[in-house]
C-alpha cells in the first residue's frame, strides 16, 4: 500500500472486505518492515493506539470511529440498554488509550451521538449506521485534507526550505497535513528541499516522514533536533510546517514535543510556521494550552529504545512528555481546511464554527 508515485498519497487505515477487522499498517516497525495487523478486538484496538501502532491525530480518529464499528457488530443480538452499556464501557476504555490528541474523543463523541439519536430503532440498524458514520468521519478527513493541502500549497514558493517536525503525512492521517502540501506540490511539478527533524525520542520523523517523502519523490534531509538552529541560521529554511494535536480556543496548540522549540527560533530567525490540521483538532472548550493535558510516556522510550543496550545509566531519572505547548503568540498561523487562520486567534478560530 506504499508503494508511491511521486505526489501520491496511500491508505494507512482501512476495513476489511467483510467489514469485520481494522487493517492498519504498523507504524512502529517501519520503515524496515512493512507489517499489517487486522484488529477487531478490543484490547489489541486499545493497545494500537497506546503503542503507536496507529497514531497522528487524524488517523486515531478514523481508527476510534472503525473501532467502534468492529466492536459493536461483536454484541448488536443485545437489547439496547445492555448495548449502550457494552458500547459506552469500549468507547471510555478506547478514550483513555491517549490524552493529548482531541480527534480521539470527538471521534467516539461522534458515534455515541449516532447512538443516542437512533436509540428507538433496532440495535443491529444502530450498528449499521455506526459503521455510515465511521465511515463518513473517514471521507470527510480525505476531503479535509486535501484542502488543507491546497491552502497549504499557496504559503510555498518552487524550491523553498520547509522545517518539519514528527509525521503529519499519509500515516498520521488520510492524505496529509503539514506534508500533505509537499507531496501535492511535487505532484504538480514543485522542488522542495524538506528538513525533517528526527523526532527523538520515538524517532516518527526519521523512520516515517522521511520514507513518505522519499517515496513520493521529495527531496528530504534527516537532521537530529538539536540542529534546527544552524540549518534556519544557514538561510536554508523558509518556512516551517508543522502539525496540530489540540488546539486551544486561544490558539495555543499541542504537538509533538519539539514543536515549541521549533517555533522559538523561528521566532529568532524571523521565519514563518504554520500549523496545518483539521478543524476537528481546535477544542473551543479549552481556553489555552494550560488547559491541555500532556501525555506522559515511558521513561524507557529515552534510555533504551531503539539502542541494543541501554544509552542512560540505570535508574537515572527521565522525562518524557510526548507533547509540549506551543504559545500562540509564536505561531504566523493555521492551515485549516476552510482556510488559513491569523491572529487574533482567539477571534478568528471562533469565526470557523460560526459559519
């Protein structure tokens, strides 16, 4: 399934030809092994997401909203109050898996919404519309996307440096976001030099980002994080894209740990950043990023990960937030699909749902 042409994006979230099992590429083994799990289980659904399996913000979502599907099909012979029972102790259960990305919950909200409101019919058509609106969640994001691609597109210039952090392509979503535009762009005959920032401590940059961007055909190059600095001081860089995991109402946004960084020397360098996600990723229900709960991980993930031994010494203390907040005041602005948001955010992300 990633097999590409250049400017081509691939599918890393599907439902069997039955409609019985999630297929997901397993992103924790790439880029050297390209292994797919078929999953309708719901401790091995959990467990996708908690281990990174299945991750990037949009992607969860469309994996929350299959999830639910795969399940529910599992027990839909139940009278309907012991249905809604099983089905709100699945959807917490999947809900705790991760904390920080908000497309997680609005997924399950999504379908526990399509529940509730056909509660007076049949549970096994309850569970039919179910899989409409797993699906329909899907397409949408396809759709969301691409546009988010296109307005994306409209900031670059043929040949421009772009800074990115984490993966934000194909395997973090349906089609892309920060690199959506880059991939789009050689599709249409543009030459971007891209830098992505490895990513430590999971590495999503080096072993995911840069194999979407070489297989579509982009020039990339593999820097540790400690080196944005010299390349933006170099003059190599003219804009930095970057993804979104929650967006506060303020414009505060959630992303991979690094992101803030990322956006202070920009700062210092005078070069724009853009975060480029869905609408589904702004929660006009947290003011700012104080608000965002961060996901802490494994202090293992640090000292031991990815090495044959462990690169720490035994028992050090580690630290390890999966995310950081990056202040709104830092950010040049938002690449939704309805558009390209500036400050004032905390006016203009609201005028996005007043429509």
């Amino acid at each position: 399934m990633i097999d590409l042409k250049p400017g081509s994006f691939f599918e890393n979230v599907e439902l069997s030809e039955d409609e019985k099992e999630i297929i997901i590429i397993d992103q924790v083994q790439l880029p050297n092994n390209e292994v797919y799990l078929h999953l309708n289980q719901l401790e091995d659904l959990y467990q996708a997401i908690k281990k990174l399996q299945i991750r990037g913000a949009p992607a969860i979502g469309i994996f929350a909203g299959y999830s639910m599907y795969v399940l529910t099909q599992q027990y839909d012979n139940l009278p309907f109050e012991q249905f809604y029972q099983k089905f709100t102790e699945d959807k917490e259960y999947l809900n705790s898996s991760r904390p920080t990305a908000v497309n997680l919950p609005w997924a399950l909200n999504r379908i526990d919404k399509v529940v509730l409101e056909n509660k007076d019919k049949d549970v096994k058509e309850i569970v039919r519309l179910i899989g409409l609106e797993a699906k329909e969640i899907h397409r949408e994001d396809k759709e969301m996307c691409l546009k988010i691609c296109e307005y994306g597109l409209t900031l670059l210039e043929d040949g421009d440096g772009v800074l990115t952090i984490c993966n934000t392509g194909p395997l973090a979503t349906s089609r892309g976001t920060a690199i959506g535009p880059l991939i789009l762009g050689k599709q249409r005959g543009y030459d971007f030099k891209v830098f992505a920032n490895e990513t430590r401590p999971l590495l999503q940059g080096a072993r995911l980002t840069t194999l979407e961007l070489q297989k579509a055909g982009v020039d990339v190059t593999l820097i540790c994080d400690s080196m944005a600095s010299i390349v933006m001081k170099n003059g190599w860089i003219n804009v930095c894209f970057v993804g979104c995991d929650r967006i506060a109402a303020n414009g505060d946004f959630a992303n991979k740990i690094g992101t803030s960084t990322l956006a202070i020397l920009a700062k210092h360098y005078g070069i724009p950043i853009y975060s480029l996600g869905p609408t589904s990723t702004i929660d006009m229900n947290c003011p700012d990023g104080n608000h965002i709960e961060i996901e802490l991980r494994d202090p293992s993930e640090i000292a031991e990960k990815w090495y044959q031994q462990p690169m720490a010494p035994k028992k050090v203390k580690c630290y390890n937030p999966a995310f950081d907040v990056t202040e709104h005041s830092l950010l040049t602005g938002f690449v939704t699909e309805k558009g390209i948001v500036y400050p004032p955010f905390d006016v203009n992300l609201k005028k996005l749902f007043e429509e």
